[in-house]
C-alpha cells in the first residue's frame, strides 16, 4: 500500500469539504461524512475500552471489531464500494452467542453503569446505535448496502452483553434500575 498519509494538514478541508475515497469532493456536513465521523468515534471508544482489563477472548473480539470498523468506514468513504462483508456481522452473532449465554437472564432494566469498563463499553453501545441511525439517514438518501446497517446494530447489542460480562468480572453484577412502579407494584404486577 505504501505511505498513503505522507502530509496530514493539507488545508483543502479549509472550505467546509473533504475528500472520499473515489476523490470526490462534498461538504464535511454531508450524510457521509456524518456517518464516516460516527464510525471513527465510535472506533476510538473501542480503543478506550480496549484500555481497561477484561477477558483476552473479549479483547480478541474487540480488537477484530476495530478492524471491522475500520472497513466500514473505509466503504462509507467509497459510494457504491463494498469492504464490509456479511462474514463480520456473523462473527458479531457468534460473539453474542457465546457472551449471552454466560449471563443470567435478565428480568429488569439495567443502567449504564457498574466498573469504568462496563460504563465505557455503554458508552460504545450507545455511539454504535448513533453511527446505525447516522447508516439509516445516509441509505434514505443514497444507495447504500445491508452490512453496515447490520454491523452496527448487532454491534450495539454486543456492547450491551461485554458491558454484562465487564461488570461481572471479580464478582460485580448489574446495576439495574429503581424504577417507581417496580418498587411501588412489585415485579410480579408490574409485568401485567
């Protein structure tokens, strides 16, 4: 591939632009480039995450997922391009598989909250579940495949299920949620 980033401060983003991948110019307020920017932070709260301790199976998968991240936003900057394959969404629904199945059912809400880890992996969770919607405003507008929307849901939903699994790490367990009617009608009525 070569150096591909030889000079980072070009300038020619001075103008409210920037460049895609195909070499087209558009505004840095474009669906795209909302979408492209959703991705990339959400990349770089996995890194934060990847800070924290946690399983090393865990770790193996999020490190893949920044991968994964990566292709997505490098086919989000390419119209009509396609890195992203359905091989990583069924990785995600085998990671899943295999978290979920360690933890209790859950019978409440939960909050986001509970070790640094488990609050920093909500806090990916809720990024996916931005840079999802920002996939579903730029696929109203323009051509854009099923993976990335895909990707990013079932990424928000494994999020959840680390956040589950960081918590319970060294004996911790959820915080899970006061909520008034719980409390007032019990569990059993507040099902009804």
């Amino acid at each position: 591939m070569g150096n591909r980033l030889t000079q980072i401060a070009t300038r020619t983003g001075d103008n409210g632009t920037t460049g895609l991948g195909n070499n087209q110019r558009v505004s840095k307020n474009s669906l795209r480039v909302h979408a492209m920017g959703e991705v990339d932070e959400l990349n770089s709260h996995i890194g934060l995450l990847l800070c924290e301790d946690m399983p090393a199976d865990a770790r193996a998968v999020l490190v893949e997922v920044q991968h994964q991240l990566f292709n997505l936003g490098g086919e989000l900057s390419i119209p009509g391009f396609e890195l992203l394959k359905d091989a990583a969404v069924a990785d995600l629904d085998t990671a899943l598989e295999t978290y979920n199945a360690q933890l209790p059912k859950l019978e409440e809400f939960i909050l986001p909250a509970g070790t640094r880890g488990a609050s920093q992996a909500h806090v990916c969770r809720t990024v996916a579940r931005r840079a999802e919607r920002a996939c579903v405003a730029l696929g109203n507008e323009e051509a854009l495949n099923d993976t990335p929307r895909q990707y990013l849901n079932r990424l928000s939903d494994l999020m959840f299920v680390l956040a589950r699994v960081l918590n319970r790490m060294n004996g911790g367990d959820d915080v899970y949620w006061k909520s008034a009617r719980m409390q007032k009608d019990g569990p059993q009525d507040a099902a009804a």
